[in-house]
C-alpha cells in the first residue's frame, strides 16, 4: 500500500479488484481545503478510461507485473497465440486482453506482456510496425507536396490515412501509439 500522493504515472494500481493504469497524475491543493490527487486511470481488463481523486491521506494498492516477451503466432476467430521466448510456452490471447493491439498483430512480431498472478493483463506492442498496404485509390501523379490524404487498407485490415503517392503494394510505416501514417519503408 501506498500513500495517495506517492501515485506516479505508469504505475499499476488496484482498485475494486480492477487494475488500472496510471495515465496522468496531478497533485491539487486549493486555497483552505484539503490536497488531493486527480489522476486520470486506464482499466487493463476493459481499456476504458476514468478519472478518480484521491484524498491524499488515503492508501491504495500497488500492483508489480511480471513481464514477458511474447511473439505472435497466428491466430484463429477471437483468439491470438503468441509464444514466451523464455520458456517456448504457447499462449492464447482473447480479444478482450488485447483490446485495438489486433489490428497491429503480423506475423513473428515481437510484444511485452504483462501477467497477473500468471494470467496476462495486457501487452505492449513496439513503437513503429511495417504493414503492407493491400487497397488503397490510384495515386495522382503530381501529388508529392500537397498534404491531402487518401484511406488505405493494410493488411491486418485496419484502415489509416495516408498521403496521396504510397500505393498499393508499398509497405508504410505505423505509429502505434496513434495509430498514424509515419512513412514508407
């Protein structure tokens, strides 16, 4: 247990036998009033994200995870298989634990997992992956300066904005933080 005010961001805190992500953090102390801390939480089992204050006398639950590194298999339906590069463990991961991280999922793409009490909680997926743009509009032949964009399919199926001149065929680069064009690879 921890004091309210020592919640840092990042940090895995238990709350109604939730986990929660810490995303943001402030300390408050207004004129005559008590401190408190608004914090701003992500639940790892739903994705959905709330605001809580703490008083800052109040305790909450700190939660260490363990953490792997996982590489995807394939999957079948609503289920993903990766497997533990420690111990060559196979491991199947619903929809529901990985949450929007699907559309990122290619082939032999390495994550780090998070496990509680040896049940995965979530993952952390690298910060660019290269998908193949499998449909997108022609494009036009003197577009390379204007910043006007077209939707292209990729091919886990998800769909970005991206500039007038990537093609069918290319591969381009995603953010997957924000899930933005970056570049052509």
């Amino acid at each position: 247990m921890i004091a309210a005010t020592q919640i840092r961001r990042g940090m895995i805190l238990k709350l109604d036998n939730e986990l929660f992500h810490v995303m943001t953090v402030q300390h408050i102390t207004p004129g005559n009033w008590r401190g408190m801390v608004q914090s701003k939480l992500r639940n790892l089992r739903s994705g959905k994200q709330t605001e809580k204050r703490f008083r800052s006398e109040e305790a909450v639950e700190r939660i260490t995870l363990d953490t792997h590194e996982l590489e995807y298999l394939y999957s079948e339906g609503t289920d993903h298989h990766f497997m533990n590069m420690e111990n060559f463990e196979q491991i199947m991961l619903s929809d529901e634990v990985l949450g929007d991280n699907v559309q990122y999922l290619i082939a032999n793409i390495k994550v780090q997992a998070q496990f509680y009490e040896d049940r995965p909680v979530s993952i952390e997926l690298p910060s660019t992956v290269d998908l193949l743009v499998v449909e997108t509009e022609p494009s036009v032949r003197s577009a390379t300066v204007t910043n006007v964009t077209k939707a292209a399919k990729l091919e886990t199926g998800m769909v970005v904005q991206v500039p007038q001149f990537v093609n069918e065929g290319e591969r381009i680069r995603i953010d997957t933080a924000e899930g933005k064009y970056l570049q052509r690879v």
